[in-house]
C-alpha cells in the first residue's frame, strides 16, 4: 500500500536501552511504536509515586517511580533529583545495556523536508557507530557519511578518527531556548532542516539538551549525571547542560568525540517562560562564571576512567565553584554520590590472573 510505513530492522536491538523521564500517560509512543517497540524501555516515573502511569500495549518496559528510588539506592538516592527531569539519569544508571536513548514525554517524531517520517533512533545509532574527528575539524562536517569524505589538507594520521561517546540531536517547531530568549521571541520556531552532522572539536564547551540524546554508557555513563535539580535546588533546567560541560571536559581529556546535528525531533510543547524564568534566573547569572571553569578545567593524566575524572572534576567544583553559592558544594557531593551509587550498581568484573594466580 503506497504511504505505509514498514518497520525497519532494529540495529542494536538488544544493546539500547530508551531512557524517559515522566509524570504523565505515555500516549507519545503511540507515534513511535514503529521505531521504539522492538526496544527495552526505562521508564522514571516523576513526582507523585502514587499515581499510576499509562504505557500503551505492546512496548517492553520496565517502570521506577521515587519509591524505587529510594529503595534501590537507599541514602545514596539524595543524589537523584526530584521533580525534574533530570531524575532521567537514574535510568542510565539502571540499565545494563552499552547504549542508551533518551527523549522527553513532548517530542514526536518529525519529518525530513521530502516529507518521510524520520527515525531519530536510527540515525543516533548510525552517529555513535562511525567515528568523530575532535582533533582536526573537517569542512565537510562528518567525513564518514555516504557522499562525503576527508577535505584536502586533512592529515591522514588522524583520518582514523576517535570513539563516539555522545550524538546530540536536533528539535523542529519549539527550540530549545532559555526564559529570557522566549519572552522575547515567543512566536519563533524552528523550521530549519540542516542535512549535517558534525563533531564538536576538543577544547570547545556545547550546551547540551537532554531530549534528544543518545551516548554509550560504556565509554561515558558515569559522567552523564544531570546534576541536582528541581525540588528543593535553587536551580532547574540546567540539568542537561551541567552534564554536558562535564562529559565534554572529560571527553577531551580520554579522547572521546561528540556529535551534533542529526536527527531532529518535533518538539511539541513550548514549556511556560515565566516557570523556566523562576527556575532558570540564577544559572543565567552563575553560568557567566560555571563556563570559564570548565573552559579552564584540566584533568591529570593518571585519570585515566570516567570515575576517576569525576571524581576528579568534583573536587575542582567545589574548591573553584563554592565562592560562588554554597549549593555548588552540595553539588560537588552529590557528583562524588552519584559515581559511588553508580559503581555498587555497576561493579566491574573481576579479572582472573589465570590458573592457580
């Protein structure tokens, strides 16, 4: 039948986990099922833990709500933020699989200019499976696209390329601006389709969106902490970019690539600018003096996991980033709780020295 969707064959079906953060029936999905059902779903359940969320038929899901939280980690569950979508990283922390995906509740699928239904997943996967080129940037952004390959001038030695840790995709409709933009511009959208992906080069910060994301929890999970946030912080909405500035300091420092640009999502909702204000108001100040921190941040060379280095880029917050308000020591803590939640969670293998060692 001419239009009909067919399902593609998953890629990594079994090594991807979707990540969603929620306080409401999950009716989004229906408009996903073609791309989303053949995978395992993480579902965290946000504020009340007594109201009962709707997963539609047919999807594999697993679904957590504070309750679970707090029993699963205990004491260690004051790291998990409450009433806010950051309390999405819990399920990055949960899960046992080398990929994660993960998308807001009021993102929907959006549509290339020719008109076809675009599978975000896929293409996140395609990003993370071909390498990046941090070191050396190459004008005709991602080399390994079909069509496209290293500019002359490129050194081969580094044609290569590094390990992808992160694809950042993109949102059509309502962008993802701060309270201050939407005030001002509450009519834009985005209606621009850039058919690019690229690398973000090594020593260069980005601000990172957590609804539209995808990274390999192996190479860069314990990292993706989005921080404390919501009820009881002095701050929201920037749970995402917090992560970000941290993965992408300890990304340079391993030698890890981060992709931007594909794919695009149709974000549905604009959020209200006067809330975001109230959250936002005191990060739009601090992060005037959070960015010079980690442009200037440096890792020692005997960091050599991504433990080590947050443990590490923990330290340097609280001794350079307390003077500025006390919750940057709590913060500081709560990085140092996230990696011990995280690694009793995710003990590591122990390593056999062979018979009779």
């Amino acid at each position: 039948m001419a239009g009909a969707s067919v399902t593609p064959t998953p890629l990594l079906k079994d090594e991807l986990d979707i990540v969603i953060p929620t306080i409401r029936n999950l009716d989004f999905l229906e408009m996903w099922r073609p791309f989303f059902q053949p995978y395992h779903l993480i579902i965290v359940q946000d504020g009340d833990p007594s109201k009962t969320i709707n997963v539609p038929e047919g999807f594999d899901y697993e679904l957590y709500n504070r309750d679970d939280i707090n029993r699963i980690l205990g004491p260690k569950a004051s790291c998990i933020s409450f009433k806010d979508s950051a309390c999405r990283c819990f399920g990055y922390m949960v899960s046992k699989k080398k990929y994660i995906y993960t998308i807001d509740d009021d993102c929907f699928v959006a549509k290339d200019p020719s008109g076809k239904d675009i599978n975000a997943l896929e293409q996140h996967i395609k990003n993370l499976l071909c390498p990046s080129t941090p070191h050396f940037f190459n004008t005709l952004y991602d080399p390994y696209r079909e069509g496209a390959d290293f500019v002359r001038g490129y050194p081969f030695s580094m044609r290569e390329g590094a390990a992808t840790a992160v694809s950042h995709g993109l949102w059509l409709n309502i962008p993802d601006y701060d309270a201050p933009t939407q005030l001002v511009k509450p009519r834009e959208r985005n209606t621009r389709y850039v058919d690019a992906v690229m690398t973000i080069p090594k020593g260069t910060l980005f601000p990172m969106c957590g609804m539209n994301l995808a990274f390999d929890r192996e190479l860069i999970g314990p990292a993706m902490y989005f921080g404390l946030m919501g009820d009881g912080q002095p701050i929201g909405r920037y749970d995402d970019m917090w992560a970000g500035w941290c993965i992408k300091v300890i990304c340079d420092h391993l030698g890890l690539g981060v992709k931007t640009g594909l794919p695009y999502i149709w974000h549905s909702k604009a959020s209200n600018p006067f809330v975001n204000l109230k959250k936002e108001y005191k990060g739009i100040y601090w992060q005037e003096e959070i960015i010079p921190f980690f442009q200037s941040a440096t890792l020692p060379k005997d960091c050599t996991s991504v433990q080590q280095c947050y443990l590490e880029l923990s330290k340097q917050v609280k001794e350079k980033l307390s003077a500025i308000d006390p919750y940057f020591t709590k913060l500081a803590d709560a990085m140092v709780t996230w990696i011990e939640a995280w690694d009793e969670l995710n003990p590591k293998p122990s390593i056999s020295n062979g018979p009779g060692k």
